[in-house]
C-alpha cells in the first residue's frame, strides 16, 4: 500500500473507471495501492450534483411527476416549452404539490451514479464523479488550505461578541485572552490580527497603547475571512446556475484602489442597464464591504434588494472572503448568491472592467483617493451614468435602470441625473 497520502490525476482516472465498470471501492483500491476508505472518501467529497434529465426528458425530480396532471403552471414563460408540467423542470418552483423525489441508490456505495444502467433515461439529479473536476476540486481546497485563517465567518462573530464589549471598557486584549482562554480559543496575536484587519467592532483607536506605536513594515497580507468561500461559488458553478437560470439578472462588484494603503471604491454593475454605483471606503477590508451591502439592504428594502441583486460576480479579492454575510439576512434568509471567477481571469467579468476604464478618465490610474468623500464620488458617478451609450440604444444607464426596475429604485439610491450639455468625464470634475 503506497505512503503516500494524496491523491493524484492518474489515481482518479483510475477510480472513474472502476466506477464505470462498477467496481467495488475495495477492488478499486486495490488497483491505486490505497485504503478503500480513502476511495469512499474521495467520491463522496469530489462528486458533482448534475440535473441533466434523461434522453429526451428534461430534470424532474418530483415524486408525483409520472401522475402529475396539472397544465401550464409557469403561466406561459418563454423558457417554459411545453403545457404539460410532468415534462417541465421549472414548474416545481411553484407547484404547490411539489415533493422532492431522490435516488435511493445514492445513499449506500458507490454513493454516485457512474456506472448505473438507468443513468441515459434518469430525470432525478445525479451524481457524477469526474476525475478532471474532481482534481480541480482538490487543487482549490488544497490552494485556500495555504492562506487566510482558520476561522469562518460565525467563529469570527461569537469571538467579536465576547471581545469587543470588553475592549470598549478599557481592557487590554492580552487580560482579556488569558481570563477567556477557555472560551475564545485564540492567542493574543491573533486577536490583534482580527482587529488591524477590521474582522472585528473594536479598532486600533480602542487600543490605547497600539495608537501610540509606528506601525511596522511589512508585506500586505491577503487576509481572508473565509479560506473556503470559494468551494460551490468558483465560475464553473456560476455558469450552470445561469444556464438553469437564464433570466436572472446580474451584478458584478470589484474595488478600484488609489495611492496604496489608502481609500478604495467598491464598484457595483447592474449589467442590464449598465448602470455602476460606488462607495467609498476608508479600508480594503471585507467589514467594509459587508456595511455597504447591509446599509443597500436597508435603504431598498428586501423586496427591491432581492429584485436588484439576485446573483453576484465577483474576484477573488480578500475584501470578498466575507460571501455569507452578504448573501444571507441577520435572520438567515437568503437574499442573493455571490460567485467568483478563476484566478488572474478578469475578463470573465468585462462589464464593469470596461466601466473602470470610462471612470478612470476622471480619476486616473493611481490617483490618491483620500480626499474624496462619498458625495464627491456620488457626483462622479451621476455623471458617469447620465452618458449615452450605444449598446443602449442611445439610452444613458439611467434612463435604462429607471425603465426597468422603476422610479422608486431610481430615488431610493439618490441618483441625480445630469443634462446632457453638463455632463464631463475628465479630472476637472472633482477639483
């Protein structure tokens, strides 16, 4: 049996053959020189969810489906193309009758579906098991393994929770780890990581003695807040959410940094209007996103937030690491769906890329950002918006965004539009 404890490329080719001629996981690792255990482990991490259907049949796992006589319950939707719901994949989303049916056979080995006679005519979700995907899987989570901390998002809220209340009475961070080692779990370092990077309420100001000392330099760290935040949110998941979902609209977000070290934008593009609103922010953390996010929520409302931000894309940016305290409500409804694109691949997201480039005529590349204010950039921004374009039909983005999503959105996010003969995209606006 080999030592080695990974597994490589050759050794899942292997075990997706041996699952296609459906073998057992012992037989299977008797071929690879591993424990059957490792192989158990490996399909059932590294498996796909796939609603395919079956030939000629589209996805429909509902239980009633072979029965089902109901008609044209999606009310006549383009992408629906027959009456008859039993033949539909859309119209359990309404279907008030709806009861999930799944395979039994997945719920004891092999756990996926490679290798079942039944798979071609099968119309419930599968489970496949692909070397190529499942060695990417295995590359990501072995990549995010190797930087940001350990905490996830909850951990870092119950620690916050404790810390800052004490931190805010005058207490030193290194009295309040040794009286609450039991409880927090974290060394006097680490807590003073979480708050130079805004993981948490408290700030270096709430440090009397830390103000007092020249900061150290030092690499810039790309702290995250969650190292797996891109495990089920990568660009391969987000081009099968939109193709099953081929009406949704989306949003791209990224950040548009100054001098280094300063303040930065969070820029956020509605791509059916190609309208782009940005805030400025004193720091390129995730709090900092997180607050914008909370205070869009509250100045919408959930029933125009979730109208105007149903699925997000964005980079791998360690001020984005922060995906659940976005996409969830306090309450832990869920309110938009955020997912990434690979590594070094820009222009998987070139709309609002190309937006930075019109933005950048009036704030030039490198330009501190520090003097600004939020309204200085709110001008920037009506500008911006109030601009022609021709892949609008000669519509400027705000007139765009106010036809489609009304006048209530329009006035609610205090947009300003400006005359045609007043508009100027060059560095003089904001002097």
């Amino acid at each position: 049996m080999s030592n080695f404890k990974h597994l490589d490329l050759s050794d899942r080719i292997i075990i997706e053959q041996g699952l296609l001629e459906g073998l057992s996981f012992k037989m299977i690792a008797a071929r690879i020189q591993k424990h059957c255990s490792t192989v158990s482990q490996e399909v059932r991490k590294h498996s796909s969810a796939q609603k395919t259907g079956g030939y000629g049949r589209r996805f429909n796992d509902c239980r009633k489906r072979f029965e089902c006589r109901y008609r044209d319950l999606c009310k006549g939707k383009s992408e629906c193309r027959t009456k008859f719901c039993r033949f539909c994949s859309r119209c359990s989303s309404v279907c008030l009758d709806y009861v999930e049916e799944s395979c039994y056979k997945l719920l004891k080995p092999p756990y996926i579906c490679n290798g079942c006679p039944g798979l071609k005519k099968c119309t419930l979700k599968k489970l496949i098991y692909r070397a190529s995907s499942a060695q990417g899987l295995y590359a990501e989570k072995l990549r995010i393994s190797r930087s940001g901390i350990t905490a996830d998002e909850e951990e870092i809220r119950r620690i916050d929770e404790i810390i800052t209340p004490l931190i805010k009475r005058g207490q030193s961070i290194y009295h309040i780890c040794f009286n609450n080692r039991d409880i927090i779990m974290r060394s006097e370092r680490t807590i003073y990581k979480y708050v130079e990077y805004g993981l948490l309420q408290a700030r270096n100001i709430d440090l009397p003695r830390k103000v007092g000392y020249r900061p150290r330099r030092r690499r810039t760290d790309n702290f995250k807040v969650d190292k797996k935040c891109r495990i089920g949110r990568g660009y391969t998941e987000f081009m099968g959410f939109m193709e099953e979902n081929s009406d949704t609209p989306l949003v791209e977000i990224d950040t548009v940094e100054g001098r280094l070290g300063g303040k930065v934008l969070l820029t956020i593009c509605f791509l059916d209007s190609m309208l782009m609103i940005a805030y400025i922010r004193d720091s390129n953390t995730s709090r900092s996103v997180t607050e914008i996010f909370e205070d869009l929520f509250e100045k919408l409302g959930r029933d125009l937030f979730l109208n105007l931000f149903p699925v997000i894309l964005t980079d791998n940016g360690s001020e984005f690491s922060n995906p659940a305290a976005i996409e969830f409500e306090k309450t832990g409804s869920r309110r938009t769906r955020i997912f990434y694109c690979d590594p070094s691949s820009p222009y998987q997201k070139g709309a609002i890329e190309n937006k930075h480039a019109l933005m950048r005529r009036i704030i030039p590349k490198g330009k501190s950002l520090d003097r600004l204010s939020q309204s200085d950039i709110q001008l920037m921004m009506d500008h911006l918006n109030s601009y022609r374009r021709r892949k609008l039909n000669d519509k400027s983005p705000y007139e765009t965004f106010s036809f489609l999503h009304g006048t209530d959105a329009f006035e609610r996010l205090g947009f300003s539009p400006i005359p045609e003969g007043m508009i100027m995209l060059t560095p003089e606006l904001l002097k």
